[in-house]
C-alpha cells in the first residue's frame, strides 16, 4: 500500500467512526467518497486492491468496515505518543481531544522548564527531560511529537532515537532527517513546517492552477 492509498485508507476509517457515529449502520461507495473527499471510483478500487467486498445493494456494514480498515492500519491496541516541548503548541496538543476516536493518546509530556513540569494541573503528566528513558520505557511509547525551538530541534530528535522512539512529528522550525540509529533502524519522520504550509496557500491563492 503506497503513501498516497494509506492516506486515503485513513480518511475512510475517520468518515466511518463519524458516520457509525451519528447512527449509520451500513454506507455505499458514494456516500464514503464524499465523507472521505474522494469519487466512488477510488473508493471501490482502493477495497478491491484491499479484498475487500460489499452487497451490490446493500452496501458495506460499516462496523465490518471499520474492523477491516482498523486492522490495517494496525488499530487494535491503544498507540502512545509523547510530546517534547510543552509550549503553546505542544499544550495545545496535549489538551486536543480528537486523538482518542483514532486509538491515538497522548500520555505524557517533556519540558525543560522547572515551571512547567511541576505544575500539577496538567490533564497530562508533564516530565524534566532527564525521565526521558524512564518514561519511554514504562509506558512502552515509540512516538514523539516535537515541538521545540529551533535551537533544541537537533539535540531533542537525538536523545528521542537514543531512548527508543521510531517514530516523530516534527512541528520544529528545523528540518528532521531519517538517520540509522545504533540498532540498525531507520525512523519514520514526518516534518511540519506551518510557516511553509500557510506560504504555499498564500502562493497558491496568488497564483492560482488554470
């Protein structure tokens, strides 16, 4: 499965927790492709690449369907994420409550600043970044999410590999480039630049595709 079916594999895995959600039992090819943002045409293609097979006139069972796609996308156990770097943007993560309906939670947080990994109130544990091999360990993670400043982008992504993680959503202003850490794995990075994001839309607006 290439990046760009994976994708779409999501979208459709999203439409249909929200539509079992709102009391659907079963769902056509069409009625996903709308959810989803994609023709009925790819829908069905991307099923039968996948085996995966409705009623002519009965559509999909959509709890069927979910079972299915979970299982791809390797939804069965719960995943755990840590976030490095308890800012705006990091809190705002923290608190988003979007993440659980995918078998996605945040478990615990990473800061520098004694301030904010004592304060108590948080609905997540914040930790100094010195329980960093503790945490990781006890709570079996093997994703991060970075949201440092620039300046603590590189050494940040460094310690992560040396504790174990695979896997990194990176919102730093810095570049991130896979490297093979001492066990011979290569992590999946993922880089998100806003700025470059919120450029290309303003690019796109002035000059528009014909």
């Amino acid at each position: 499965m290439n990046n760009d079916m994976l994708i779409r594999v999501t979208r459709y895995y999203r439409a249909l927790n929200r539509l079992r959600s709102i009391g659907l039992e079963k769902v056509f090819a069409h009625n996903l492709a709308d959810a989803a943002g994609v023709s009925a045409a790819v829908v069905r293609k991307d099923f039968s690449q996948l085996e995966i097979h409705g009623q002519k006139r009965g559509g999909y069972e959509i709890t069927d369907l979910i079972d299915r796609l979970g299982t791809i996308l390797g939804k069965g156990d719960e995943q755990h994420v840590i976030v490095v770097g308890c800012g705006r943007i990091g809190k705002a993560l923290m608190h988003y409550a979007g993440f659980e309906p995918d078998g996605i939670k945040i478990v615990a947080g990473f800061d520098n600043d004694p301030i904010v990994y004592s304060d108590a109130s948080q609905p997540i544990p914040v930790y100094p970044m010195s329980r960093l091999d503790e945490v990781i360990s006890a709570l079996k993670v093997n994703v991060a999410i970075i949201t440092v400043p620039e300046n603590s982008a590189t050494d940040t992504y460094a310690q992560l590999l040396a504790s174990g993680i695979t896997g990194i959503m990176n919102f730093s202003p810095v570049t991130l480039k896979p490297q093979r850490t001492k066990d011979g794995i290569i992590p999946v990075v993922h880089n998100i630049n806003i700025g470059l994001e919120l450029e290309q839309i303003f690019y796109e607006l002035k000059f528009p595709k014909s």
